[in-house]
C-alpha cells in the first residue's frame, strides 16, 4: 500500500546545487534526519517508521499502532519533508483480539 505524502515534484527550491545551498543533497538528508528525530522525540514516540532517499526521492515505511498514529506520522512528514516528494507504505498493525482460540 503506497500514498503519496504532499507528494509534489523535486523540491521547491530548484535543483541540487553543489554549493550546499536549498536543494542541495546534504540538505535533504538533513531533513529526512530532522524528520526521524522528531518521530522518535515528540508525543508520538515512534520508532517503527522509517525514512530513506531512493532514487531521488523519500520513502517513508513502518508500521504504526494505530490510525491516529499513522495520521499523525504522515502530518509531520510533510511539515518536515514539504517540496520533496515523499512515497508511504505506513500500515497500521493489527491489534484486535482473536475471534477463537489458538489450537496447539
């Protein structure tokens, strides 16, 4: 399962410079650490979501404990990672109880 996250174009700023500047590469693994570092610091506390650059692009995969987790993964992404192009595959893990018992 993959949607997109304010999935847009390269970035905002124009393309990589070799100068550092916005659209440079060091930027957007600056961003994509600054984004892990608040999923792991803030309310949220997450761990099981991981974000990577592949092919120009950021992929953002785990698995949540919930929808309103998941939801609030995608909101800090893109505040995070705003301009990027960002594909998810955050699935929520199945937390009900069995229906029957388990046989051994």
């Amino acid at each position: 399962m993959s949607d997109p996250v304010g999935h847009q174009g390269p970035a905002a700023s124009g393309p990589a410079s070799a100068d550092g500047g916005p659209g440079a590469p060091e930027n957007v693994e600056y961003r994509v650490a600054h984004l892990q570092e608040r999923l792991a610091a803030e309310e949220l506390g997450e761990l099981g979501v991981r974000a990577e650059v592949r092919a120009g692009a950021i992929a953002l995969t785990g698995t949540v404990p919930s929808a309103q987790c998941r939801e609030t993964v995608l909101r800090v992404a893109r505040e995070e990672l705003a301009g990027l192009t960002v594909h998810t595959d955050v699935v929520v893990a199945e937390a009900t109880r069995p229906d029957r018992a388990e046989e051994l």
